[in-house]
C-alpha cells in the first residue's frame, strides 16, 4: 500500500503507518515489537514459524517511535514533548516524500487478545530456568515428562496467539482501507487547490496590468492638458476611460469589496477633471497640424484599450468559476479536518495494536526459551546414555587394568626385590674398595733415595718464593714429603712429563684447603661495571662474574683498554711483563703488538688489552659510536684470544657478550682450535637483538676469517642483504642466551628478531634460552647506600624511605605541603625504545592526577633531548615537576629511594634492571609487560597471578589512554589504602633479585656444555 501526501495540514500527534522498505535496519534503543513484514503471505506453517524470524520484525521509521521513546499512550508533558513530536511529523513528512516500497504490516490490539488464553502456569517459570546453570544439571525422567507437558501447554498457547493475531489484522486490513480512501479525496483536493491557485495567479497579474493602463491614461491626460485637443477628442478619450475604468471596477470586485469602493471613489474625481478638462478645451484652438498629431496617438491609445478590453473579458468569465472554487475549498477544509479527526483514532489503535504486539513478542522470547530448553533436555539425554555406556565400557577396562596392576606389582617387587641385592652387593664391593684405598693411602714409601725426596722438598720451595702456592699449602706439601706419603710420590709421578703449571695444580689437589674442582670461566666483553660501562652489559659482566666467583668457580675478564675508562677503580693496574712472547694478533694481513695490563676490579681478575695498532682504536675518547666499530672490536676479539693461547690458558667456557665479541665464536673454531686453545666451550649473550654490527661482508677478512666460506645463509651472511654480515655469535656457539624468557620468545618472531628470528629457528631447541638479569645486591642496597641522606631497610627503619623523599624535595625544590601526595619516578635513557612518547604523557598526567613526578635521564637523539628540554623549561619553577636532563649516578640513588612508584613504559625491554632496582629500594614498578619486564613485575589486581608474586602495575598496550589507567590504579591503592600500600613497599624490598638464581642456571649451562664436550672426546 503505497501513499503519498504532499499538501495537507496533519495535527502533531499524527502517527505515520508508512513502512519505508529502505530504512529496515534495526533502530538502536527502540523497544521490540512483533510487527512482521511479510508479501500477504501468512499460512499456518508461517504463523508457526513468526516467533523466530526476529530479522524481519524491525520497527520501521515514522511509525510514531524515536530511540528510548516511551509507549504512545503515555502523558506527555511540556515544551520539550510537543518539539519532539513536531520534529518526528517533520521526519515523516520527508520519508513520505521520498520513492519508496511500501510493504504489509501486522497488527494484534490489546483489546484482541483474550487473557485467559495466556497460561502463566508455575511450570513456565520453572522451564523458564531449567538453562540457568549453563544447562549443566542432569534432569530425571520425571522432570523430562514434567518439561514436555509444559511445552505442550505452551504450543496450545501459541494456537491462541495466532488467532488473535488474525482477528487483529482483519481489524487493521479495515483501518488500512478507509485509510486508502481518504487519501484519494485528499488527492483530488490537492488537484483543484492547485487549480484554484493558478486562476487567482492569472488575476493577480490582470489586475497589475489595468493598474498600468491607468497609469498610462493619467499620462496621456497630462500631455493633453499641456498641448490643449478639441471637446470632441476629449470626449472621446473619456469615454474610452470610463468603460475601461467600468470594467476594472467589475473585474476588482470579483477580487474585492474595498477595492471596488476605492475605485468608484476614483472614478467620481476623474468625471469631475474631465468636465473641467472639457471646459478648458472648448477655449483652446488648435491648428490642423496639432489636430493630425492628436489623432494618431488617439488611434494608438484605441489600438492599447481593445487589448486590455479583450483581457477584462476573459478575466470576467473566470471570476464565477473562482467562486466555485472558493466554495469547494471551504468544504475541503471541512473534510480535511475529519480526516484529522478519523486519522487520530487510527493512531490510537495503532498504539494499542503496539502494546499488543510488544506483548506477543515477549511471549515469543519465552516459547524461543523453551525449545532450546527442550532441545538442550534432548542432548542431555543422548549424552546421559552415552555416558552410561562409556561407564561401562570404562568399568570393564578397569576390571582388566586392575588385573594387570596385580600383575605388574607382583613383577615389580620382584624387580625391587632384585635391585636391593645388587644395591647390597654394589655396597660390599665399595666398601671393600675403599678399605683397599684407604690403606694404600696410608702406606709409605720407603724403597726411594733421600735425593728424591730432598727434590721435592726444594720444588715445594721454589713454588713458595715464586709466590705460586702460600705458605699453608707450601708447609702441608712439606708434612706430606716428610712423611714419604704416598699420595704426592703418585703426584710426582703421574706429572713428570707435564708442564709446571699442570704439575702445581696436582700438587694443589693434595692439600685440604684445596677447593673442590670448579670451572674455569673468561668473560670477553666490551663493558664491565664500573671501569667501563655505557649500559647494563656492564652490570651484567660483573654482577654474573662475581656471582660465579662465589660459588668457587674461577673467573676471569678480558677488556679493552679505552682511554676513557674509570682507571681509579681499578686495583693494582699493571703491565704484565712476565708472557715470554710479545702478545701479537694479526689484522689486514700483518701482525700488530697489543700491551697486556692486569688488575683487580672489585676482586675480579681483569686483563686490559691495548692495541699498539696506528689507527689508536681505543683512544678515541668513546667506547661506542665510531665509524669503524666493526673493525674495532674484531680486532680486540682476535687479540683477547691470542692473549689466551699465548699465556697457555685452558678455560672451560668462553663466554662472550653482543655483537662487539661475537666475533670470538667463529675465530675460536676455524683459527685457534688448531692451534691448540681447544678446551672451552663458547657460550653467547645477546643483550639486546636491536644492535648486530651488520657491516659490509669484505671486513670480516680483516680479522683473518674466510669470508667467502662464512657469507653464507646459516652462517654469517645477513638474510636482508646478502653482501653485508653479522658477527656470527649465534651460529658458531654451543650455548646462546638472552636475557629474559620472555624476550626469548619474543625475538623468535619476525618483528621481535630483527631479522636474526630465522638464525635462531634453524638452531636447537636446547641451544637457545632466557635468563633473566640479576642486579648487584651489593652496590644497590638501601640499607648501607652512602648517596641515600637516611639509610634503610625492610626489617629496619621503613621509615628512612619517608625521610629520603623529604630530602629530595628539598633539594630538588618541589613541595612539600602535602606529605602523602604521590611522588612517580623516571630514571632512563631518552631513546624510542624507552616509550618517550609516554613519558612525556605520564608528567603531564600525573600532574593532573595532583601527584609529583621526577626525570632523570638524557637522549643522545637531539630531537628528543631538545623535546624535553622545552618541557624542563616550562616547568623549572613549578612546585611538584622536575626535569633533570644528564647522567647523575648519586641522585639516581636517591630518586630510587624516594619515588613511591617508578615508571617504566619501555616499547622492548629485554630485561631491565630499573624495575628490580626501584623494587630494592621499596619504589613499586609501574611498567608495561613486555620482555624482562613482563617476567619481574606481576600486576597487583590481576587474580590469576597467586598473591605472593603480585608486587606492581602493568599495562600492555603502548598508548596514552592505557598510561592513564594505570596510573588512575596505582594512585587509588596508594590514596585509599595506605596500610596495604606499606605492606607492598615491605614485601618488594624483600624479593631476591640477586645475581645467585640467575648464576645456578649459567652454572648448569656451563657444566651441561663442558660434560657433552668430554663426552665426544671420550668418544672420539
């Protein structure tokens, strides 16, 4: 049924029932209705079928609802409701305007559906909530029985909706028909309207010209006055004006009352000027030549008056139609206004019909309800005895297992029975073993000559002024000489062809204070912490060193000697004059001298190489950051391992950190293998996959390297250039380790791996593997930190951490009004990877959250460094932010000590040990999960991670809104509970992030490495 009104005056609460088939999409907040768009078909299969097809029932547009709207017949009241409803009249008006598809609505009124046919039985509740559980619950057979009468019901139900539905829509198929008749009288009406207007436009305009006519006889009266006409001409003309004047008189009232009496009064002063023109002319004589003049614009005046004549004519027959007209418009109106009338009611059962339907379709969600709660009874039944037939299935399985368990116990004991006999006998024989041994180690040597002895004695001695054994282990040697023991003349024995140093460690052996057999470990490494560290590969080298060192493992350090390094904090630095051979390693194709210094560095054995090679690669000033790093750092990998082949060093592992040494892998396996430094395994650290040392692959034949041999794709060969390199640290190494286990999945990824993720799928799975950073317990210990003002601890004086945050405010100039507003730290690098983006998010944020907040850290990225001096400036004077844009080892102690929270919002971070140190210090990391941080910092609200390990806040995605939430989280814990947030403070204190777990796992990989290498020898 398609309808079109264009002209015609609706009242405001007029309700549209055109559906516009283009506007069928669901209207976001409209209550739900059943009113179902359908092509007048609807059978019984259908009427069956209506409670599902919820697609189709979408609430069209005009039909008297906005989103949220209230039911029709609700009260409306005020200015606001009447707006409303004028605007939504205004939007059906467009719509209606508009080409589109009218289609069939259904309607049931509320007045239609009988209420006893609706059955609210208690059994619909109940079947109503059988689902509530996930549908979980086993329903017996009498519940089933229960549940199918209850459908039964409802299908009955669902009869007696349907014929409601039908006497409902015969109902509206009756409003719809009357509806279609009144819009065809409206149609003719807006015909004749149209017609009326066209016929009262044509008058108007007839009416403007007899105005202009008049116009023009004024005129033409005026001229003759001037130039004087004869009585008769006169005459004539005023003839000529009054029947034009007459006829405008007639056609003006059919247009209107007071224009007729306006020009009547016209008329009468025109007859008087024209007696007076009369008078004057009878005493004006004209010449026959005026007289010629006077009677051509006579004729042309003539010519002009039949004209307009002709058109007052014809104006004339119109006016008795425009009465009609005007007549027929009046009943028009009159019609109109019934309509108006007959169109109110309609809308009125339209919104009964609405309430109606909206019932209807709740009931239809309930019946949708129960057969997904009968279809779920049906598959709860087939897997109920489906279960039963796997259970007992499964009890005759048990029944044979059981049969086979009784055997096998009885097999067993016979096999432990066994074992406790041959563990028996294995145990006599040790025993008997050891007797023998012990007896032998008590028997003396007396068949020797007093020479051999005196020969010991004065090799014992000479060890003891070379200052090669102490006096301890010199005078027990001695005893055991003096007592002819047995064990050192095997000693002497078993070393007679060996070298000095190999007969010393035998010898050593003998003595008690002797200990138990450790590794030998050399670290070959750009940085130590801290005579020379730019980043945490110097904490690192020395923290896992010292670690090692402590479980009595022997561990040396190979470094450059940089002209930069801290020089001071290195003990007894000397030249070491005592190798027989000038340390020489061979670079682009001839051989270059290297210095050798020795020193300690708290209490680590530290060679320092310095090249005598004229391009002076360590006195630059720098130890990074130099054009020909590449070359640089091969040249100091290929010298360290010549200092280890020519001072006769036989280490265990080599281990190797980043790009700068990876170099030594690949040297260690094709150059110094044969040349006999073969004892070691090679163990790589990278610190972070960012930074390889890609160079151009001609290079690496400086160092000695074949590079045709090692440009290939499993080797050195960089897979996205082929003729660049890298150093190869991966491939050649038996162990690899980075420095966290997240970032170790991480950078087995295309975006995480930069390129290196392919290297490390083709090696072993073993071969790879993250460990997670330790910090120096030592250095960063707030509970004797000389740079802290008070020190502190978690057992001891917590409150020393109140009165550093004091302290720093002080010094520093922030306020301290208000002593528990929150103080948030920074200290890091200004770098991408750092996330600077939101940091600079977090001061502005923290300031609007009314905290406190502190940066420490410089960028070598002058955009950046400039970015954030502008910020620094802006607030070098504001009482709670404060930039401080450089390095400063002293106040990074104590922004440690004094921040609350710490944030660390790094883009990567391998490992970090911000987190840990802040964590030391009893500031609670704010950090985003990624790499190290993800493995150290467990989010305090995040229930699936036990309480125990909860000690921070984290976020994950990379974007200012996330900062927000985490900071908002961090602030509310530390404002609303105080008491919880000191116990957190206490606890994170109290978290080991040592060097001593992280050491055991290198210690593992150490020996697991050095037991596979002396097994393939053994085999070999």
């Amino acid at each position: 049924m398609a309808m079109k009104i264009s002209t015609c005056f609706l009242p405001q609460n007029f309700v549209s029932f055109c559906f516009i088939h283009s506007h069928t999409n669901s209207i976001s907040g409209i209550n739900p209705c059943s009113i179902s768009i359908s092509n007048l078909y609807y059978n019984n299969h259908r009427r069956r079928q209506y409670p599902r097809a919820s697609s189709s029932r979408t609430p069209p547009r005009g039909f008297g609802s906005q989103p949220n709207r209230q039911p029709v017949n609700k009260k409306r009241e005020g200015k606001e409701d009447e707006d409303e409803e004028h605007n939504r009249d205004e939007q059906y008006a467009d719509d209606s305007d508009s080409d589109t598809t009218a289609v069939q609505v259904e309607y049931i009124t509320q007045n239609q559906i009988d209420d006893s046919s609706i059955v609210k039985s208690p059994e619909i509740a109940t079947s109503l909530v059988i689902n509530k559980d996930g549908g979980r619950q086993k329903l017996t057979s009498v519940q089933l029985d229960d549940l199918i009468g209850m459908i039964s019901n409802a299908e009955r139900n669902i009869l007696l909706l349907d014929e409601a539905r039908v006497r409902a829509l015969d109902d509206l198929q009756t409003i719809l028909a009357e509806k279609k008749a009144l819009q065809g009288e409206i149609n003719i009406l807006e015909a004749k309207l149209a017609e009326t207007d066209a016929k009262i436009k044509v008058a108007a305009q007839d009416k403007v010209q007899v105005e202009l006519l008049q116009k023009q006889l004024e005129k033409l009266q005026i001229v003759m006055n001037k130039k004087g006409v004869s009585g008769q001409n006169q005459f004539d003309i005023s003839e000529h004006k009054n029947k034009l004047l007459s006829e405008s008189n007639i056609s003006h009232h059919s247009l209107s009352l007071d224009q007729v009496d306006s020009l009547s009064t016209e008329n009468v002063s025109l007859k008087r000027d024209i007696e007076t023109l009369k008078e004057e002319l009878n005493k004006v004589k004209v010449t026959d030549e005026r007289v010629m003049q006077l009677e051509n614009e006579r004729s042309l005046l003539e010519s002009s008056i039949k004209e307009l004549e002709s058109k007052l004519l014809a104006s004339e027959e119109d006016v008795p139609e425009l009465s009609t007209l005007k007549v027929e418009y009046q009943d028009l109106c009159r019609k109109v206004e019934n309509l108006q009338d007959l169109l109110n009611k309609a809308t009125k059962q339209a919104d009964k019909a609405v309430l109606a339907l909206q019932q209807n379709e709740e009931l239809e969600k309930k019946i949708d309800k129960l057969e997904e709660s009968l279809e779920e009874a049906k598959t709860y039944k087939l897997s109920l005895e489906k279960m039963q037939q796997s259970n007992e299935q499964m009890e005759e399985k048990i029944k044979l297992l059981e049969g086979r368990l009784h055997k096998s116990d009885e097999e067993i004991q016979s096999y432990i029975q066994l074992y406790q006999d041959t563990v028996k006998e294995f145990q006599d024989t040790l025993k008997n073993i050891e007797e023998s041994k012990k007896k032998s180690l008590d028997e003396t040597v007396d068949d020797m000559p007093w020479e051999f002895w005196s020969r010991l004695l004065l090799t014992i001695d000479g060890w003891l002024l070379e200052n090669k054994v102490t006096n301890d282990d010199a005078q027990e040697l001695r005893q055991m000489v003096w007592k002819r023991d047995r064990r050192i003349y095997d000693a002497y024995m078993g070393c007679r062809d060996k070298n000095e140093q190999d007969a010393l460690a035998r010898f050593l052996k003998l003595t008690s204070r002797t200990p138990s057999p450790g590794l030998h470990v050399i670290h070959i490494a750009a940085e130590m912490a801290p005579v020379a560290k730019v980043g945490g590969l110097g904490d690192v080298v020395a923290g896992l060193a010292k670690a090692l060192q402590k479980k009595g493992h022997l561990v040396e350090i190979v470094l450059p000697k940089y002209d930069c390094m801290q020089i001071e904090r290195v003990r007894d630095l000397r030249f070491l004059q005592a190798l027989d051979v000038t340390v020489k390693s061979f670079f682009d194709g001839q051989l270059h001298e290297n210095k050798i210094w020795v020193g300690t560095v708290e209490g680590l054995p530290v060679y320092f190489i310095e090249p005598l090679h004229p391009h002076k690669f360590f006195l630059r000033g720098t130890i990074y950051g130099e054009n020909d790093d590449f070359k640089r750092f091969s040249f100091f990998s290929r010298a360290a391992l010549e200092l280890l082949l020519q001072a006769g060093k036989k280490p265990d592992i080599i281990h190797c950190h980043d790009w700068q040494t990876a170099f030594v892998a690949p040297l260690y396996w094709d150059i110094f293998v044969p040349k006999g430094l073969n004892s070691a395994r090679i163990c790589f650290t990278c610190h972070n996959f960012e930074y390889q040392g890609i160079a151009p692959a001609h290079e690496l034949g400086s160092c000695g390297l074949d590079v045709h041999r090692l440009n290939q794709s499993d080797r050195m060969q960089d897979l996205r250039a082929h003729d660049r390199i890298n150093p190869g640290g991966i491939v050649f190494s038996n162990i690899v380790t980075t420095v966290s286990p997240t970032h170790a999945q991480e950078v087995q990824t295309s975006k995480g791996g930069h390129g290196l993720h392919t290297i490390l799928s083709l090696q072993p799975k073993k071969k790879f593997i993250g460990i997670l950073n330790g910090i120096d317990t030592d250095t960063w210990n707030p509970a004797s930190d000389s740079f802290l003002e008070v020190q502190y601890s978690a057992y001891d004086n917590i409150q020393g951490k109140a009165e550093n945050k004091a302290a720093l405010r002080k010094n520093l100039g922030l306020s301290s009004a208000d002593l528990k507003q929150p103080l948030v730290g920074c200290v890091t690098r200004l770098v991408p990877q750092k996330g600077v983006h939101l940091i600079r998010h977090a001061i502005f944020q923290t300031l609007e959250m009314g905290g406190q907040f502190v940066l420490l850290g410089s960028s070598p990225v002058h955009d950046i460094q400039r970015e954030f001096e502008n910020i620094a400036h802006q607030f070098q004077s504001h009482d709670d932010i404060r930039l401080i844009l450089k390095y400063d080892e002293a106040l990074s102690h104590s922004i440690y000590a004094a921040s609350d929270m710490l944030i660390i919002p790094s883009m990567f971070e391998p490992c970090g040990l911000t987190q840990m140190i802040a964590m030391r210090y009893g500031s609670i990391p704010i950090v985003r999960k990624t790499g190290g941080l993800n493995d150290s910092v467990f989010d305090i609200d995040d229930d699936s991670i036990p309480i125990q390990f909860r000690n921070g806040f984290t976020f994950i995605s990379p974007d200012e809104q996330a900062v927000n939430r985490v900071l908002e989280r961090a602030f509310n814990h530390y404002r609303n509970n105080p008491d919880e947030w000191q116990k957190l403070v206490q606890k994170v204190m109290k978290i080991d992030f040592s060097w001593d777990s992280s050491a055991v796992q290198y210690e593992e990989l150490y020996k697991s490495a050095v037991i596979r290498a002396a097994a393939r020898r053994a085999q070999a």
